[in-house]
C-alpha cells in the first residue's frame, strides 16, 4: 500500500500526492510490499504477477511524468510474517530490487500491518539507519508539508492500526482481536485526538492499514468505527487513507481503499455492512489489471483519482479544503 506523493508547480497545481497501494503477494510465498496504497507479491522463482507488473509500470510512469516527493508505505510490507531482523534478506529483495526506477527513488514513509506484526516491527523501524530511502521513525508518527508558492499546508497523520485495534487472521477473516496492550492502545489514541485537536493544517490526512469503511473481505473495522471515526469527524480530517482490501474503494467522503497492486478481490461480502448510498465507488475488476489512487493537492481542493495500470482513470473525488469555521459533515 503505497502512497507516493510529490511536492511540485505546475500552473495552478502545486502539489501532487500519488496514493499508490499495491498488494504483493507470492505465488507460494507471499512477500508483501505495502505503502498505503501498492503492494507487491512475488513468486518464489522472484518472478512477477501479470497485474504487479503492469501496476508497477504505471506507478513508475506516472511518478515520472508528475513528479513525486515521496511514497507512503500502509502496511504488511512482507507477507506473511513481517521480517526477523535488520538484516533479514527480504528488505533487500522486496523492496530495494523491486522498486528500482528512478522516479520511486524518494522517501518512503512506512507504517506496519498486521502481517509486520506477525514479525519484528522494531526491525523495519531500524531498517530506517541501513536505507536512504526507508522512513519508519516510530509506531505511528506525524508529518508536515507546505504546498510550494502558496500558504496552503498539508499534515499527514501515521496511525498504527494494529496496535490501536489488535491483530487480526486474513485466513479466518477476523475482526482485529483486542489490542496486546490496553496501555499502548490508549497511548496512541491519546497522541492523535492531542494531534487532531492542534491541526490548523489546510488538508489534514489521516492513514492507517485496517479500513474504516470496506465493502470487500475484511468490512469495516469495527475498533476503528468506534474509536477512529468520531474524531475524524470532529476535527474534520480530510480523508483516510488504508489498504488491507485489495482493491479500490471510496466510500462516504475521503474514506480510500486502495490495495490494487498485485490481484483485484470482486468479494463484496460486506456491502449490507455499509450504510445505504454510502458507497462512491468499487472496482474489483481483474481486466483493469489493478490500479492505485493518485492524489493532486493545489491551494484550492484535492483529487482523488484511481487509475488503472493501462493508464486510463476509472474514477475522480474532489475533497474540499478544511473550513475549521463551519460545522458541517466531514469524514
């Protein structure tokens, strides 16, 4: 799940934010790269799915022509038990000879899911000393951006999910079960209302790795429907970014699915789970070859935009800019 954003001018665009999800799963062995919005699968012979390719193709291509200041990593960044250590050889062959063009060589924020978890996540934080380009400073974290030549801001906010709500079994399609630690939980919860509360920020961006709303396998998350939502409402984020469904979604305003990188799931188990005419769009589709979701910032609105691997665009959001002045319905 990867989002990869850029900082750039452009006429009236001045900045670009590209929600890029992949789902990387192996053929036998799943290895999985997540920035919020791509992930990546590999066989065990290192080859490549049809849908992964042609994803990654676009996400390069795309990054190229619009420019990119950096990526955002939502989580189970290897499947199906994160990494052992440091020097565990899946960073080198998931991510460092995976994402070798030029244009994805730029920061990438990360974040854990819940398959990291099934592993070490102080590793992937620590891997942040080995590469140039792996920024994983803490559990959850936050981050602060200017749109250039204007005086609009962008704050991002790196939630933790796993810890928030606990870990969950894709096999079994579980809920999260009970955070490890009450105390952690609660912590974080802390952290983000104190966070929520101080924003000022033009676009105020939330992302984690379980979804609030989902029509697909895993559905809404019920932690996050109770914990997280009432204050995405309250300080009127502007959207939440997630992955773990593997396919692209937007439902209510600004809650994007996109976990399109690797194979798209059709599975809408949970469409009665989601409120009547809350849904703004699903695509499950395997002939579209996956997707992902690019995100255009300017000091007027951002758009959201998922895009098909051969290029062409299946559906457009545009979300407001933060009014902290009014009282109306945000996310």
């Amino acid at each position: 799940m990867l989002y990869v954003i850029s900082l750039t001018c452009a006429g009236i665009n001045y900045f670009f934010l590209f929600l890029i999800v992949f789902l990387l799963l192996y053929l036998t062995e799943i290895v999985k790269v997540k920035s919020s919005l791509f992930v990546r699968r590999f066989s065990r012979y290192k080859s490549f799915t049809p849908i992964e390719k042609a994803t990654a193709r676009m996400m390069a291509k795309t990054a190229s022509q619009m420019g990119a200041n950096f990526i955002l990593a939502l989580g189970d960044n290897f499947y199906y038990k994160g990494v052992s250590d440091v020097n565990d050889p899946r960073f080198q062959v998931t991510f460092e000879d995976v994402y070798t063009q030029d244009s994805l060589n730029i920061p990438w924020y990360v974040i854990a899911g819940n398959h990291d978890h099934a592993g070490n996540v102080l590793a992937q934080i620590e891997y942040s000393q080995k590469s140039k380009r792996w920024n994983f400073p803490y559990y959850y974290y936050e981050m602060n951006f200017r749109v250039p030549r204007t005086d609009s801001t962008l704050t991002i906010i790196m939630l933790d999910t796993v810890l928030m709500c606990g870990n969950s079994d894709d096999f079994l399609d579980q809920q999260p079960r009970a955070p490890r630690s009450g105390i952690q939980a609660n912590r974080q919860l802390l952290w983000l209302q104190e966070r929520l509360a101080k924003s000022k920020a033009d676009y105020l961006l939330v992302a984690g790795h379980y979804p609030v709303w989902s029509i697909s396998e895993h559905g809404p998350t019920d932690c996050l429907l109770k914990k997280l939502r009432p204050l995405l409402k309250k300080y009127k984020a502007t959207a939440y970014l997630c992955g773990h469904d593997h396919n692209l979604q937007e439902s209510g305003i600004g809650y994007v699915v996109s976990g399109a990188g690797n194979f798209m799931d059709p599975d809408v188990r949970h469409r009665n789970q989601v409120p009547r005419g809350y849904l703004k769009f699903f695509n499950g589709d395997a002939g579209t070859l996956g997707g992902f979701a690019h995100v255009e910032v300017n000091k007027r609105e951002m758009t959201v935009t998922f895009i098909q691997a051969r290029g062409t665009s299946l559906y457009r959001a545009v979300l407001k800019k933060r009014d902290l002045s009014r009282v109306d319905e945000y996310v």
